[in-house]
C-alpha cells in the first residue's frame, strides 16, 4: 500500500471531500424544499422517482416480462425482487408499477435505508488494511453523498447490490471470487466482459470456472422463473443496438462514456439535420467520438493481453471495470459507484495520484454549475407530491465526467503497456531461443523456418 495514505494530509483531504459533499447535499435540500424536485444530475422526469426499481419489482409477478415488457434484466434480478415484494407486499397485485410504488410509500425510507447501506460491505474485506478506520468512514461518507451514488438511490437502480460482489472478487481468490463474479454478471450483464478479460490475459482457469458458475446461476434462475428466459438474449441485442433509446436529457443527466455525445449529435443530425462544430460536421464528429472510445477499449485489452499472466488479477478486474464504464451509455452514470471498490487497487499502481484525483472528481458534485436551463413546464414530483414548473439543467458534470473517465482509462492503459508488457530484451530472448536444433527438429516437422520463428515470437515469457 502506498505510504501516504496513512499520512494526515491524506486524512485532511478526505475531511474537506466530506464537507463538499456535506454541503452539496444541504444545496439538493434547499433545492428540493424550494422547487419541490431534485436539481441536476438527477434525473429530468421528476416523476420516475425509484423506478428503476419499481418497474422490475412489478414485471416480477409477471409472465410477459421477457415477451411484453421486453426485459433486459438477467432471471436472478426478478427472483431477488420477487422475494422483496412478498416480504413488502404479501400477496397484493396491483395493476402497474407506479400504483405498486404508491402501495409502497410508507417503506419508503427503509428501501432507501437499504440502498444507502450497500457501500458498507466494501469497506469490509482485507483490500482496506493500508487505511485508518477514520479514512474509512471519511470514504464511505464521500462515497454515499456523491452525485452518482445519491443518482443510483433516486432511480432505485439494482447496480447497488453489485458492490459488495465487485470487492468480493476483488479481495478473495479461488471459488469465493468465482462466485462473486458469477453473481455480478446475473446482476448486470456487461460485467461478463471480465471472461472476455480472463481469456486476452490468459487465465483459462478463472475463464473457465467464472463462465460455468455464471452460467449456471443463470439456468437455475431462468428455469425457477420463467419458460421464456432465453428471450432475454434477444432483448439485450435490441436494446444495444437502439440508438434513440435515450432521450438527450437522459444521455446527459450523469453520463459516464464519451459516447453520450456522439449520441445526442445522432440525435440532432437524426431529427434535425447537419451542423458544423469548430468546422467539422456533426456527420464527421460522431463516428470520430466513437472510433477514439472503441480504439482506447481495444488497447486497454491489448495490454491485458501483452501482460498476460503478469498482470495481478485485481488490476485486470479494475482495468476492465473502467473500460465497462466507459463502454456506452447503455452502462450509465450508476456504473461510476464501483468505483469506490478499486481505491485500494488504485493506490497500489504507479499512478495511483492521477487515479484518486479523477475518481474524486468524478464524486465531487460539480453538477451544482449548471451551463444551461431549459423550462419543461408543469409537470408532476414525485418526491415532494405537487404538479409545479420544472427547469431542467445542464451541468458541468455532464461534460467532465465522462472525459475524465476516459482519461482515466487511458492513463491505466498505458501503465499496464509500460509496467507488464514484455521487454525489448525478453522478446529478443525468446528469438534467440530458436537454436539450430530446434530449427533442424521443426525442419523434420514439416515447418518452415519462418512459421516457427513466427510461433517461437508468440510464446508467452
């Protein structure tokens, strides 16, 4: 662990993250008293307060929730909520999702109670040992009063349970981890690029064993839920290749992946026409926007694949977890929550300075600078019950964030390249290994000298 996080500089930076975050949260209550509604990053439909939780919970109980609703939610998601609502609701139906979330007001405060305790569980495993039990509850208080955390307990979003799995597998090796990453990609289903990890920086055991406990939670669930789970594959190609899902507020309320502009310009050249940025046309900017995004993921798997074995496993967990956040905007702004598990990880590489500074921005509410306002008119509140005038904002944070993530994966790509790429040396090591033994044995093999040079090259060192 790096020295000076036991410092008390370290200590006092953490104290004046908690009073930002203490006082950007006294800022949401005035705003919320005064205006009856959260202010940006949170979500412009005031009145789809904890839906993301709700919808699911509702489609639960019922059969169509692959073939109608169209789900994308793997079958282990609605077991869970299925037990949640007969534990809240007993054997009440009610008609649609937003009755069920008006049957449910009273429990209100427990559910938040239950979201709000879920960081807690990351704060319990041995990836912690370099911190003081102060810096601990300093982080856990800087965690749950930011922005993206506060965004994911508004929406009800189920990407909260996926903490204590994420520092699960990043703190315990063998079947625990196995277990634990098999949960996550049955909670969400992007976090099945960790196997795609597992087989670039070749670990056919955690490969293996990771992609049978994942599949097999998955036909468990499938088969104790519903006879049309395999529709779920179906929904989950439709729903990546909707380019219009989103609306542009959406996309802009706490994006978390550069795409999220190249998105929004889709949507303006789609519904309104052309438009020149700087001097290039907005036709140019988009596939630009998205070719650096998906050339950046591609180098940050070929460095996992360069460092291979060399690689510890946490850091190839914590790589592709930022490249899962920087995939599209179809992850979401909730993904920034995971964060908080790769601190401890983070603070062991070479940039760990470079890395706090840009998970701390990505916390800090910068959100309360707002860029441009726009009137939605009347509209109904959730949170505070009342029809009023609702101004949505453009913040700050919707442009720094996912440049800062972006950054931030490019900065561990190149660590990963420069720190566990093989050398100059070995590789030229490996060259001089092809003796004239060798090379007479692969001539009576039927290989030519240039096939074998061309497969001694590709040995791992």
């Amino acid at each position: 662990m790096i020295p000076t996080l036991n410092s008390e500089r370290m200590t006092r930076l953490l104290v004046a993250g908690c009073v930002i975050q203490i006082a950007a949260c006294i800022y949401y209550w005035l705003s919320l008293a005064e205006n009856g509604y959260l202010p940006s990053p949170f979500v412009y439909d005031k009145a789809d307060t904890f839906m993301d939780f709700f919808h699911p919970m509702y489609w639960a109980d019922e059969p169509g929730r692959y073939t109608e609703w169209g789900s994308v939610y793997p079958p282990l998601n609605f077991l869970f909520l299925k037990g949640v609502r007969w534990l809240l609701f007993g054997q009440v139906h009610e008609s649609d999702a937003f009755t069920l979330r008006d049957s449910a007001k009273p429990l209100i405060p427990y559910i938040v109670a239950a979201f709000a305790a879920a960081p807690l569980f990351v704060f319990r495993h041995d990836l912690w040992r370099g911190f003081t039990a102060t810096q601990k509850a300093l982080l856990f208080v800087i965690c749950l009063l930011s922005p993206p955390m506060l965004f994911t307990i508004e929406r009800g979003n189920l990407i909260i349970f996926a903490l204590g799995f994420l520092a699960l597998a990043l703190a315990k090796p063998g079947w625990t981890r196995t277990f634990a990453i098999g949960m996550l990609i049955n909670i969400k289903p992007y976090f099945a690029l960790y196997l795609v990890a597992f087989a670039i920086s070749q670990r056919p055991k955690e490969l293996v064993s990771c992609t049978m406990m994942a599949g097999a939670i998955f036909l468990l669930s499938g088969i104790m839920l519903d006879e049309h789970f395999m529709e779920f594959f179906q929904n989950l190609l439709q729903f990546s290749q909707d380019q219009i899902l989103f609306s542009p507020r959406e996309l802009l309320d706490l994006p978390s992946s550069i795409s999220a502009f190249s998105s929004v310009l889709r949507m303006y050249l789609y519904f309104v026409g052309n438009l020149s940025i700087v001097g290039l046309d907005i036709a140019a900017i988009i596939p630009l926007i998205e070719s650096i995004k998906w050339l950046a993921i591609l180098a940050a798997f070929f460095s996992l694949g360069f460092g291979g074995r060399r690689i510890p496993i946490e850091t190839t967990l914590a790589a592709t977890t930022i490249a899962i956040a920087n995939l599209g905007v179809w992850v979401g702004g909730y993904s920034f929550i995971l964060y908080v598990c790769l601190i401890p990880i983070l603070c062991r590489l070479t940039y760990y300075r470079i890395y706090l500074a840009c998970v701390f921005l990505i916390f800090m509410p910068i959100d309360v600078i707002s860029m441009y306002s726009e009137n939605l008119g009347t509209r109904y509140a959730y949170l505070s019950d009342i029809t009023t005038s609702v101004d949505w904002q453009l913040s700050l944070g919707a442009f720094l964030r996912p440049v800062v993530n972006f950054v931030l994966l490019l900065v561990i790509t190149f660590e990963i390249f420069k720190n566990y790429a093989p050398s100059r040396r070995a590789m030229l090591k490996s060259l001089r290994g092809a003796t004239p033994e060798k090379m007479a044995l692969a001539g009576r093999m039927g290989l030519n000298l240039s096939s074998y040079l061309q497969h001694d090259l590709m040995r791992p060192v």
